[in-house]
C-alpha cells in the first residue's frame, strides 16, 4: 500500500478536499462555479473556529469574508431562513445569540450579544441609507406583532435599560404608525422615574435661540372631524381606596436659574394669539365644572388678574353676565346685567368724587361725579333776580296729580323716580321751565328753592305794606 505525505487531498472534476492531520484542518474547494452541499445530518464544527472565504481566526467562531458577492440587487453576508419543524411549540429563533464567558477570573468591558458594526465603503462606491438592524414589516397573520422586544432587565448594579442611545443626533426616529409604550416609564435625558411617566432633563440645549423641551405639532388628518390637538392631559387613579389630595391636568413649577443667568419676563403659560381662521377663537376656553362637592371654579387665581383685553361675561340668550364680589369675612355682592340688557357703553368716572356727590350719567352712558353744589366758587354769578319774579312763575305754574309710567306711549325708556305707585303733586316742565334742568327733562330742586325764596320774600313785602297801611307793628324784620 502506498503512503501519501500530508497534506492529504482527494480531487475529482477540479473540486479538491485537503485535509491537515498535524492541525485537523479541513479545507473544501468546490468545482468552479459550484457550492460545497452538507447533506442530512448537518456540519459539526466540535473544536476551532470556522471560516467561510477567509482563514479562520482565533478570535471569531465563525468568520464569512468571501469574495465580492454578485447575482442579484440583494445580497446577503448571511442569510437564516430555516422552516420550523411542528414540535416548534415554545419559540422559533432565527438567530441564537448569547454571551458566555470563560471560568476565570476577568472583567468583560462590553458584551454584545449583537454587535453591528460601521459599513466599509469600497473606493468609488456609496451607501445611501445606512441601517445597523432592519426589521421588516410583519404582514403576516398572527396574534401580536412587535418589530423589536426587549424584556426588562434587571441585573445591572448600576443601569437597567431595555435600550440606550448614545448618538448626538436624533436618536430615535418613528415614521408612520408610531411608537408605544405599553408599560413602564420613560426617561429623557435622565434616569426613568417609578412615578414618573415621561421624564424629560435633557443635556443643556443648543444651536437655536429657542429651544423647548418638548415640541408637538401634529397633522392632523381629513379623518378628524370632531377635534384636532396638539396635546391631551388626562388624571386617571387606580382602582383602588384612597384619596389623592390634588389632581392636575397640567402642572407648571417655577423656572431654575443655572448660576450667572436671568430671566426677562417669565410666564407660567403663554397662548399665542389664535389668528388661524377658526369660526370661533378661544385662547382658553373652560366648560363649567360641575363634579366638586364644595366648589365648582372654572378659574383660581390666587393672585392678581390683569386683563388687557376685552372681557365678556355671560352669553346672549343663554347665560346673564354676573361678577360677584366676596367679602373677606363675610358677605357676597352680585353685579348683574337686567336680562333684558340692551346694547350700551358705560364709562366709569374719571376720579372719585368728593363727599356728598352722586353718581351721573350724560344720557350716553359716561357717568361723572356731581351735586348740587351750594358755594359761591362753584358758580358763575349772572345777576339778581327780583322777588317779584319768584312769586308770579310760582302762581302761573298748574300743579297736577299724577302717577310716572313706566314707558312711554311708543314705548321708549322715560326719565322716572322709579316708583310707579305714588300719586305724586308736581308742575310740568313745560308750564314751569324756569323750575328745570338738563335741556329741560328733570326737575331742578335748586331753581325750584330759589324760586320759593323769592316768592317768600316777596310776600314779606306784601305783608309790610299791608302792617304799614293798618298801622301793625311789623312782626317780621
């Protein structure tokens, strides 16, 4: 029997297997154009590493860098798709990977039980999208569909995270469809918090003279046609006994100054103006509480209020405008318009009156302080009147009986005391102008005593002259 040198090599039609005793390696070279084919009952690689197109290294388990792939717009460095057996029952896992280490006394850095490195662009050529991990979109039928799991850890001594982001740049990226979080919590920029939903402390901000924790400005779609928002806030409590003390749906805290840095002006929430074509703009708008067993308040504040707008109170047809003021010990004022309210502007005084004056208005609703004043500096003199005078109007003036009604015969407001019951004694101010005020509507009770005055005096005349004549002592001087 002859003897063969090793290595030792069996060729037939240009294939060649090459087997090495000295270092059990196996090396099978296919026919030109050919594959190498492992039948039933599988390749078993039980000591090394193994490599396909490239020498095996020591540091790899398995190692495929072969020659430039071709055939086809889609090429695989490794390609899994095997088809599961119907004792498959538990899980069907395409690719298996865990980290293991060695008996001995080391410390691992990092250990990636899937490691996908940065692409290698070859000289002259270029990668549009590059994606480390693709997972296709799971069309078929089943029960859940998730494109990436991650069970919760919890070993780490330090940090559990189901996944970390490193990169500077957006790190996560979520187009059509979205992204959920069925459980737990989540952090940004900081450690998740038990009582925490969302928790946002990024890094310090940058690059933009405004910058914003968050930002949402949806688009909304043609299917929304009940409500669009940009964001919605709800307090749900668990079913459970007992009682939390207070529930907000937005909660906004007082700003942080970093050392060294100021704030202009600081708001707790700040509405832009809603200029944006809407048949009605709200910059709040509050429904009427109705739950609260001691108070309902569509509004709280317990500091000062400065509205530099308009403010409307009430709803035409609907709701009477009311403002009610409390008293600090006891005690509410109502202000309220009549139901019937009409349309008209009230302009409050310019100042705050002097004592013993009364509120007036001009007929259009600009209202002044005024009295009848009495001191001589409040008057322009035009001159003396006689006696005569007072007595002679006094005498031509009818006085009548009447009531005041409470429209007139076209139905229009009239000037009235308001008291439509007493039957009052009075002159017209027609037959008696001289005893008038303000164009001649209201009864002047100034000119109505001066012409008392005069019509006393001049009856004091009368008299004297009547004393003189029968020779009476004058009984008045």
């Amino acid at each position: 029997m002859p003897t063969y040198a090793p290595p030792y090599r069996i060729s037939a039609g240009g294939g060649i297997v090459e087997v090495t005793p000295a270092t059990g390696a196996v090396l099978i070279t296919p026919l030109a154009g050919q594959s190498t084919v492992v039948s039933a009952g599988g390749l078993q690689v039980t000591a090394g590493n193994f490599g396909v197109g490239i020498a095996s290294a020591t540091t790899d388990g398995i190692r495929a860098n072969g020659a430039i792939l071709s055939g086809a717009v889609t090429q695989y460095g490794a390609r899994i798709d095997p088809t599961y057996g119907s004792d498959a029952t538990t899980a069907g896992r395409g690719v298996y990977s865990i980290i293991t280490t060695a008996a001995a006394a080391f410390t691992m850095a990092t250990g990636a039980a899937f490691y996908a490195d940065n692409p290698s662009e070859g000289a002259g050529s270029a990668i549009t999208t590059a994606i480390g991990y693709y997972a296709a979109a799971i069309t078929t039928s089943v029960t859940n569909a998730y494109g990436l799991y991650v069970e919760t850890p919890t070993g780490g001594a330090t940090n559990n995270y189901g996944a970390y982001f490193a990169g500077g740049a957006p790190a996560i990226y979520v187009n059509a469809g979205g992204a959920r979080f069925v459980a737990g919590n989540v952090g940004v920029g900081a450690a998740n918090a038990a009582n925490v939903g969302l928790l946002i402390r990024t890094a310090i901000l940058t690059t933009n003279t405004d910058q914003w924790g968050i930002v949402s400005d949806p688009t909304s779609s043609s299917a929304a046609t009940t409500s669009i928002g940009g964001a919605y806030f709800s307090a749900i409590t668990a079913a459970a006994a007992f009682t939390a003390t207070s529930a907000y749906g937005i909660y906004v805290d007082s700003g942080t100054l970093g050392a060294g840095s100021t704030i202009t002006t600081q708001y707790g929430a700040l509405i832009k103006a809603q200029n944006k074509g809407g048949t009605n703009n709200y910059g709040i708008y509050v429904e009427a509480p109705s739950g609260g067993a001691t108070a309902n308040v569509g509004i709280y504040n317990v500091g000062t209020s400065r509205l530099v707008g308009n403010v409307d109170l009430g709803t035409a047809g609907t709701t009477l405008g009311a403002i009610k003021f409390n008293g600090n010990t006891s005690g509410t004022i109502t202000v309220q318009s009549a139901a019937a309210a009409g349309t008209w502007t009230w302009t409050l005084p310019p100042d705050d009156g002097d004592a013993g004056e009364q509120l007036q208005t001009d007929g259009a609703g600009v209202t002044t302080w005024e009295a009848a004043a009495s001191v001589r500096e409040s008057k322009n003199i035009l001159g003396q009147l006689a006696p005569r005078y007072g007595l002679q109007r006094i005498l031509a003036a009818p006085v009548y009986e009447f009531q005041y009604r409470t429209r007139s015969t076209r139905g229009q407001r009239i000037t009235t005391t308001g008291d439509y019951d007493t039957h009052y004694a009075g002159v017209m101010a027609d037959e008696a102008p001289w005893a008038m005020h303000h164009s001649g509507r209201i009864f002047s009770p100034v000119s109505a005593f001066g012409h008392t005055a005069l019509a006393i005096q001049d009856l004091h005349e009368r008299l004297a002259l009547v004393e003189q004549t029968l020779g009476f002592e004058a009984a008045i001087h």
